[in-house]
C-alpha cells in the first residue's frame, strides 16, 4: 500500500502541475474518464474473469478502486501531455520506447512484496504488457485526437449559432 500511496502522489502531482498548457479542462475530463472505463472493462476481464493479474488479492476489493482510479488516469495525461504530436515518425516511434520502459519499470516496482509491492500476477507476465502497452497508447490517442476534433466541430457550431 505504501507503494500505491507515493505513486498516487506523484503521478498527479506531475499529471496537474502546468497541465493547462497543454491539455483543456474538457480534454482532462474526457481523459479521465475513458481511462477509468476503459481500464476497468480490460480489467474485469483479464483481473477478474481469466485472474491474469490482480491489484492486492484475488476477487473485487474497495483497494483496487484506488489504484483505478488515481494512478493510471494521471499516466495517461502525462503521456497526452508531452506527446509529441507533430514530429516525425522516429520520434514518436522513440516516445512509445520510453512509455514503455517507464510503465515496465513502474510495474516491476508495483510487483515487489508489500508494503511497496500491489499488483500480482496470474498467468500475464511482463512480455504480456509490452506487447499491450503500445496498443493502449495508441487507443488512447486516438480517443484524445477525436475529443479535440469534437471540440473544434462544437467550437464551429458555436460560433455560427447552430448550437
């Protein structure tokens, strides 16, 4: 637990310092949102249904919200955040390394004894996730580039008084 606690920590505190900049209120939201129901559809199925993977102990726990809730929703606008949206392609292809080196390291981490430790696994393993990660990255973009083109359409509405 002690472990979740810092990362909780210091996933948002990094997530929301000088996050306007980049990413609106609207588009904070939207994110979060789709990460928490995103994630916890992929985890009903791999954490609860096949027992892949659990945060604390097998079964549903109030615990794992935390955990659902508080850390992964700041990793994803972090990685919105910096995201380097009009690069060339061996930069983003060097962005997603790193994501997935940070997100394999944290995940290590999540997987020592408690009370640093959390998360366990069943039968998915670290290939598993670094074969996943890249796929959910790219998911995640794509829903963050639909919300902005939606906003743009409701801004144009708006403004020719269609709304």
């Amino acid at each position: 637990m002690v472990g979740l606690i810092i990362a909780i920590i210091i996933f948002n505190f990094i997530a929301f310092k000088n996050i306007k900049k980049r990413l609106t209120t609207n588009q904070i939201i939207h994110i979060c949102v789709f990460t928490i129901a995103f994630q916890t559809s992929f985890d009903i199925f791999i954490e609860m249904k096949y027992h892949g993977y659990w945060y604390f102990s097998k079964g549903i726990e109030y615990s794992d919200l935390i955990a659902h809730l508080f850390v992964v929703p700041p990793v994803n606008l972090m990685f919105l955040k910096w995201y380097p949206f009009r690069s060339k392609f061996w930069k983003l292809f060097l962005y997603y390394v790193l994501w997935e080196i940070v997100t394999l390291l944290y995940e290590l981490v999540a997987l020592l004894p408690e009370p640093w430790g959390y998360f366990h696994y069943g039968w998915w393993n670290v290939w598993h996730t670094l074969i996943i990660n890249p796929i959910l990255f790219i998911i995640l973009r794509s829903y963050y580039k639909w919300i902005v083109k939606k906003e743009k359409e409701a801004v144009e509405h708006y403004r020719r008084g269609t709304i």
